[in-house]
C-alpha cells in the first residue's frame, strides 16, 4: 500500500496549523536531534508523553529512523514501569517524566531536546520515510490498560498498523477534506489508529487536551471538525453538556458528520440519546489493540458494531467451534490484516496463541441477517450461583434495555455462590421505579444483593469502566463479609 505522506495532510494544535511541508521539515530536523543524542536504527524508545504536537513529530522521528517504539500512558505507577523496563529492554526513554523512574533507558528529555528543533531548512523534496518501518515486526508496542490484572505487552507490526488503517478508513466512509478530532489519548491503540488514519488519508488532524471536555463544542466550531472520535465517558459527558445548551448542541450539529465512539461496546441508550440530541447516529466499531479494527458502522449502515472490514475475517461460533447461526449468541474469534505479532514475555520474547489459526477476543456476539457484528461483552468472571452459570454482560445487557448503564460487582459468598453488587448511572432520588423494572425484568438467579447509583462510573483512558474502582467501592460499602 501507499504510505507516503499525502500533499494535503495537516495539523492544528493550539491555534497553530502545521501544514504537510512544516511537518516534514520538523521530523527531518528532530530525526537528526535524536540521531546526535545518540539514537540509532534498530534501538528500542520508550515515548511517554501527552497528547501534543511535539508527540507527533516524535512518533514520526522515530519511525522516520525505524526504531521499535513502545507507547506509554503518562499515568503508570511505578512498578509498572519497572516491569514494563524488564519486558522490553528498552534502550531509550523519551519523556517529560524524570529519569530517575526508569532504569535502564538511556534519558532524553523531550522538551530540551525538542527546544533544539530548529528551523533549519531539509534537503529539497525530502521526504518522511516509513518503509523500513512498516516492515519491522516490533514497530509499536502498546501496553494495556492493566484494569483486570498486570498490564500486557501487545507487539505489532508497522504492516499491521497501515493496513488495518486503509481498511478502517475504506470502512468508515473517511475523505480526504475532513478535519478530524481525536478525544482520546495517543498512547492507546485509538488514538494511535487516528494518527495513522490521518496518514493513510491525508487529511487534517487537530490535537486537542482530551480530558477538557467542556471546550469540546467550541473545538469543533472553531475549526469546523467533521469526524470525532472519544470514549464513551466522554461522549455521555458532551450529549449531558449540550442537553443544557442548546447553543452548543448546534456548534456540533452545524459541523459533525460522524462521531465514533472507541473501547468498548456502545450501550444503546448512549445512542438513542445521542441521536435525539444531535440528529445524528452515534457510530460504532468494534475491535482490540491485539486485533486491530475489525468491523465498523457508517453513515449507511450503523447497526451494532457493522459489517466486518476488507481484510479482515470475524466469526462467532459455539462452545464446539462450529459457527453459529445469525442472531443466536457464541463466542467471537478475528483474524486479518491488524493481528498482532504476540504478547511480549517476562524474557523479551513475543508469543502468539491462536485456536485453529483464530484469536479469541473473549467475547460475546452475534450477526444479524445483514452481516451486522453485535457484541454483548465480555465471556469471563463466569458467575455461578443457584444452580446457574451466566456472565456479568448479560446481567448488564438486561438491564441496558430498560435505557439504563450499568456495570455488575461480583464476589464469591458462600450461600448463593456469588453476592451481586450492580452499579446503575442514575439518580438514586429517582430510582424506586427502576428499581422495580430490574428485579421484574432479571431472573431469579441474577437478583442483585445490592443496587448502588452513581452519577457517573469512573473511566479508565481506554474508555472502559474501571473495575478496579467500583470493586473498591463496593468492598467499602458490604455489610457481609466476603
């Protein structure tokens, strides 16, 4: 495929456009920043940095050199940072954060380093070179969110990245005029995927701080964005921020054509509240750092997840691999062209496990009769209790089609086998009805032990809900002892 940097390709970061011409000239200029600090072909480069226009020119740099990067989040606790160091022997750290939390990188200090810049003029018709990079195994490695247990190493190739890239852009119904919005964080697998996809399309990428979300609407007026994609805690907070102000509510209409949600399944009351605010769908994909994107809904087709993307092959089947009929419920294995190398081991080396040639996503779905990918979520915490084994999605899924969010809690306890905890978004004034509606529409076996409300769930970056967050707050709040 074709990963040259296309003619009209450009960035917007604090009121400042970088046009395709600036941007190549500043990668040219920071490459040899790199190269003089000592960074060579082949090393290893740890970059931890907030979304800005100097990560980009950095992530460029490094790929321009054909370095293997390892993308970090900003907000890693210490000791995983030192398992993180152990794993990937990197060489080099690129970051704002001090050196003395790394051992073993060599330090660079992006902000000195990137002061040294200058405007010095590259070579006529120099060009931004990835093609050695697209083809290292060992491109990008992502760790992920740790929210469930120790975070992953995920290894992938640049291939997979571009690739999976043009088949997402194809998919989505993106064009070469757009100007496009991550609200999400660059050092995740959804703000990387935006990054490359204004690459792959060339188009124009504004970086915005994606956690001031209530500057949002005036982003998208200012600079006339046309796609934006965000969590779902982001997009609940911008539908609650327009709710109050019809102004705001237009600033977006006028301008958005399509807004995708990214990290997790979008629940359905999310979408019908979205689209009765802003008139438009609220679109949907599907897919996994370890996966890439593997299927995505568009302005055409905007039912569940959509249809599986070119080059890219999902199946639900049963509990004995034989594929499943459309809309009868099975476990969701990928494979294609955004499959990743393999999880990175405590000796540096990357190992794949594959069942039949498929990777298993671990979780829950169905196609429709239109080919339509539906996710429930995901198939392990199995709960067993009064005779029966169900998962926590389809306690949730229940509950989400009374137009409620909700998240399940669950604890071994000796008497039912598990002690339900469920965490419904909503008021706690106004909950005695909806109470009623989810004791009468669960079966017996799935009756919570105690129903908590909150406002808002706690997110993670990723746009998952934070188990770990709510488990604390509900051991807090038992009066049993588990």
């Amino acid at each position: 495929m074709d990963i040259t940097q296309k003619k009209n390709s450009s960035i917007i970061y604090e009121n400042e456009v970088y046009s395709h011409a600036r941007f190549t000239n500043d990668v040219f200029n920071y490459s040899n920043v790199l190269l003089a600090h000592g960074v060579v072909k082949g090393d290893r480069v740890i970059l931890c940095c907030e979304n800005n226009y100097a990560f980009l020119v950095s992530l460029f740099s490094l790929m321009h050199i054909n370095c293997s990067i390892v993308l970090l989040d900003t907000n890693t606790n210490y000791s995983d940072l030192q398992m993180i160091n152990m794993k990937t022997k990197a060489n080099w750290i690129l970051t704002e954060d001090g050196s003395s939390a790394f051992n073993g990188p060599k330090y660079i200090s992006l902000s000195a380093s990137f002061e040294n810049i200058g405007t010095n003029q590259a070579p006529p018709g120099i060009k931004i070179d990835l093609h050695e990079w697209y083809r290292r195994s060992d491109a990008i490695i992502l760790f992920s969110s740790g929210s469930t247990g120790t975070p992953k190493g995920i290894v992938k190739s640049g291939a997979s990245l571009f690739n999976n890239m043009d088949s997402t852009a194809l998919g989505m119904g993106y064009k070469a005029n757009e100007v496009i919005l991550p609200v999400v964080p660059f050092f995740n697998i959804w703000g990387l995927n935006m990054i490359i996809q204004w690459w792959v399309v060339g188009c124009t990428i504004v970086i915005c701080d994606y956690q001031n979300i209530r500057t949002l609407p005036s982003i998208i007026n200012r600079h006339k964005i046309s796609v934006v994609e965000a969590t779902i805690a982001t997009t609940y907070l911008t539908v609650q921020i327009a709710e109050r102000n019809k102004e705001k509510v237009n600033f977006i209409k006028d301008n958005i054509r399509m807004w995708f949600t990214s990290g997790a399944p979008v629940p359905l009351v999310l979408k019908n509240r979205f689209e009765k605010v802003f008139n438009i769908p609220l679109l949907d994909y599907y897919g996994s750092s370890e996966a890439g994107n593997l299927t995505s809904t568009n302005l055409s087709s905007h039912n569940g997840t959509g249809k599986v993307l070119p080059g890219l092959s999902v199946k639900v089947v049963d509990e004995n691999f034989n594929e499943t009929k459309s809309n009868e419920l099975g476990h969701i294995y990928a494979n294609g062209n955004g499959l990743m190398e393999g999880y990175l081991d405590n000796d540096g080396n990357v190992k794949l496990d594959l069942k039949n040639g498929w990777l298993d996503m671990k979780d829950f779905g169905y196609f429709d009769v239109d080919g339509n990918l539906f996710v429930i979520g995901r198939h392990d915490n199995a709960i067993h209790r009064m005779g029966a084994t169900f998962y926590p999605c389809h306690m949730e899924r229940i509950v989400e089609e009374l137009g409620v969010l909700s998240k399940v809690i669950s604890f071994t306890e000796d008497r039912k086998g598990s002690y339900l905890i469920l965490f419904i978004q909503y008021s706690s004034e106004d909950s005695g009805e909806l109470r009623k509606k989810i004791v009468d529409a669960l079966p017996t076996y799935m009756y919570p032990d105690k129903l908590i409300c909150t406002k808002e769930f706690p997110f993670l970056p990723n746009g998952k809900i934070d188990n770990k967050k709510l488990e604390k707050y509900a051991l807090e709040n038992l009066t049993i002892s588990i």
